[in-house]
C-alpha cells in the first residue's frame, strides 16, 4: 500500500507489518525510518502532518512531525478503504459510525 503525502516523501506499509518513509532523490528512492506497527494495516491515508493506518483490529496513527506511532487509537474494525479524502476532511467509516476530521 502506498501513501505519497508530498512529491518527494513516500510512505508505504509492507506485510511485515511496518510503516516505510521513503524520500525521493536522483538515483530513485532513499528509506529513511522503519517504524513497527502494531495492528495489522491494509489501508493507509494521510491528512496533514498524520498518516491513518486502519485494518481488521483497528486505527492507528502515526505523526510525521514528532515520528511516533500512536498504536490502538481506535479498537474496532475498519472496513478496506473505507475511507473519504478531500483537501478539507477526512472521514473513515468504522463499521457504521463516522469519524470527521478537519483542519
């Protein structure tokens, strides 16, 4: 799964359960930090300075700014790509409550 927050920073999550940065450069593709997850992830969007990564044990969120993984955020199942992006909010659909997020 692939999350291209800016041109030249990528953030991908592998099966082995871990949230990947890449930055872009010349020669193709840098890794710069590998950081664990610890609920499995099979969907990932960015809003902001935060990347939500949603799957089958629940949400966890990860802060571009201070580098930390906030793991278990929510504890419910979210459905794959159950989520709704515009430049102004995010929603992600939990089962069949709504979570909206603003900047």
């Amino acid at each position: 799964m692939l999350c291209d927050v800016e041109p030249k920073n990528i953030y991908t999550i592998s099966e082995n359960k871990y949230l990947h940065y890449y930055k872009t450069n010349s020669d193709g593709l840098e890794l710069i930090e590998k950081t664990p997850i610890n609920l499995t992830a099979h969907t990932i969007s960015d809003f902001g300075n935060l990347i939500f990564l949603s799957g089958n044990n629940g949400l966890s969120i990860y802060d571009k700014n201070k580098r930390k993984m906030f793991d278990g955020y929510i504890l419910d199942e979210f459905n794959k790509n159950a989520v709704y992006k515009s430049e102004m909010k995010l929603v992600l659909v939990v089962f069949m409550e709504f979570i909206l997020l603003k900047i």
